[in-house]
C-alpha cells in the first residue's frame, strides 16, 4: 500500500536504505558505498522536513531542491550496490523508490515555481 504522506514516506525510505545496508556483505565498497547512501537517503526527508517548517517561499523551494538533490544522490549509491549485489534484489526496489522520491520533489517544486 503507497504511503502518500511525504515526510513518513522518505522516514521509511531511509530506514529501508539502512535496514538493507545492514543486510550486505562486509565488503570494501559495500561499507563506503553504503555510508554515502545512509547520508543521503536520510537527507531526502530531513531536507523535506526543513521545506515544511519553510522561512519563505524561496526556501522552501531551496529546500525542496537539496531533497530531490540527495534523492538522486541516493540513486547513483544504489546503482552502484546493485551492480555488485545484484542479487539483493531489495536495492532494486529501494532505487525506484529513489526515483518516485525524485520526481514527486520535482513536480512539487514545478507547481511551486509556477505560481511564484
């Protein structure tokens, strides 16, 4: 079932990158890989949560911006996961996931721009 609130939808995004990152290999990579990907999925709603408590409308664009910035980060460290535990197959939902983030943030941030 989708969680269509946005600050307990990156919340559970960011305990799965976690949940999942536990569940890997101790490997070289695995560990540096999966520190960048904690840091930036836990980035996506913090940012999100930032953008909500909103100075302005130019910061809460600002915000919005940082979040779909580390939503795409987080992306680039799960491609890189996967392609070498492609049989993890809970990277490859956690990077779709990634991916709905990133084009939710930036459709909120269009409509947002549009009317300012």
């Amino acid at each position: 079932m989708a969680v269509y609130d946005l600050e307990e939808r990156t919340f559970i995004f960011a305990r799965d990158c976690r949940l999942c990152e536990q569940s890997l290999k101790k490997t070289i990579s695995n560990i540096e890989d999966g520190k960048q990907l904690i840091k930036a999925s836990g980035s996506v709603g913090a940012n999100y949560i930032e953008a909500n408590e909103k100075l302005g409308d130019k910061d809460f664009i600002f915000r919005l911006k940082i979040a779909r910035k580390e939503a795409k980060e987080s992306s680039y460290w799960l491609r890189l996961l996967y392609a070498l535990n492609n049989e993890v197959t809970t990277l490859k939902d956690l990077l779709n996931e990634a991916e709905e983030l990133r084009k939710i943030l930036s459709t909120i941030i269009k409509k947002n721009e549009d009317t300012n």
